[in-house]
C-alpha cells in the first residue's frame, strides 16, 4: 500500500549516502504521506548497502510502527516533532556531513555572504540553543526536535530548509525525500563556501538585503522566473 514512499524514502537514503553526505550507517532519510499520515523511515543501525525499500520502517505521528520488522532509526522522535509542527515538509535527512557538523559543534550559524546561499535559504542558516542536561537525560531525540521547534518560532521552515543542532550536526527538509537530500547537499556545499570566506576575509560582510531577496525569490517567489515553466 505504501510501495512508493518506501521506495522514495530507501532512494534518498541510498543519494545522501552516494554523495558522501554520511558514512557508516550514520545519518537517515524519513518521508511522510500526508494524506495518510505516514511516515517512512531509514532502520537504526543498518549499513547502506543493505538497504532495500522493504526495510523501510512505517510508522504514524504518534511512533507506532505499522510496518517493518526492523527498529526504526534512533532520530526518529526527532523527526516525528518536525513533522507535527512543519505541516508543509514531507521529507526529512539528518546526516553528519563535515562542513556543516563543524558549524554545528561551534554552535554557530552559517552566514549569508553570498548568491550561491541566498538562492537556495533565506538568510543565515540558524543553530539550536545549546541543549540543557534534562534535556539530554529526558527524551532526548524527542527534546531535539522541540529545540528545532522552538528556534523556527517566528520562521518559515520552507524559507529555510536547514537548521543545525547545536553541538551535533544539520538536519534538512523539503515537500519530498529528494527535496530533503538537495538542501543537504547545498548546505554541505554552503557551509565550506562560508568557511572559506572566512579564511580569506575574516571581516567580510553578509550579503545585501537587496540582493538576498534577489536571488531567493527569484527562484522561490510568488513571480520566480528561474529555470524552465
């Protein structure tokens, strides 16, 4: 019943693995029927390459497993607070990949400096408070989804499509899978971008409002005109 959202869910695991976004069995890819209020998800713990689209976890909001004879992925709680709270998002990637993780464990937000980050979020890439000792010992997948939650308070999660979680690493989303898997692979790209700008101009400015808005809503505004109708 749920063939195509197991297969799309097991192909976005398969592409953050392939862009070398993740290694090991680190990191995972959920998605979400809305109108069924379903969600897919990656199994905790097993290697990429055994994947298969049947081993992908079924499971509604509220975390019980409708499908699949293996544990669901240990950030799953994590994703199901984002799903809850972002109603537009139909898919979610979690993965370790460096640039961005680096930005992450210096509890830093990635600068807007220039086209290349405006035409794809909104302004600087937020970071998570840093979580507290409860927090951690209480729920903890659960609690980073809250954090993620509460630092969106006031933002529009599909104006910007990435966060990072304090001390941990980045999480992304889109209406789809594959829309999660490209915001990871550009924030991954942005965050090295951003890197290097520092190093060779650690006074560099942000980029213009002016040309902030130029570029993201050329692409995602009410009147886009980029690529083709």
């Amino acid at each position: 019943m749920y063939e195509e959202l197991k297969r799309a869910v097991f192909e976005a695991n398969i592409e953050l693995h392939r862009q070398k976004l993740t290694i090991c069995s680190w990191g995972n890819v959920s998605g979400m029927d809305r109108q069924a209020a379903v969600v897919a998800i990656k199994p905790s713990g097993v290697p990429y390459d055994e994947l298969d689209p049947d081993k992908m976890v079924l499971l509604d909001l509220d975390a019980n497993i409708i499908e699949g004879n293996l544990k669901p992925s240990s950030d799953t709680p994590t994703h199901l607070e984002l799903y809850r709270n972002f109603k537009s998002v139909g898919g979610i990637c979690h993965a370790h990949s460096p640039n961005a993780t680096m930005w992450a464990q210096a509890c830093r937000e990635i600068p807007c400096f220039g086209t290349t980050h405006a035409d794809y979020f909104y302004g600087p890439v937020p970071v998570t408070e840093v979580m507290t000792a409860n927090e951690i010992k209480s729920d903890y997948e659960l609690n980073t989804g809250k954090t993620i939650v509460k630092r969106f308070s006031g933002m529009d999660p599909m104006k910007m499509p990435a966060v990072l979680v304090a001390n941990h690493g980045p999480f992304t989303w889109g209406k789809t899978p594959a829309d999660a898997i490209e915001a990871a692979v550009v924030l991954e790209q942005i965050a090295a971008m951003a890197l290097g700008t520092i190093k060779t101009n650690p006074n560099q400015g942000q980029i213009d409002k002016a040309l902030l808005d130029k570029h993201y809503l050329r692409k995602h505004g009410k009147d886009a005109y980029y690529g083709q109708k």
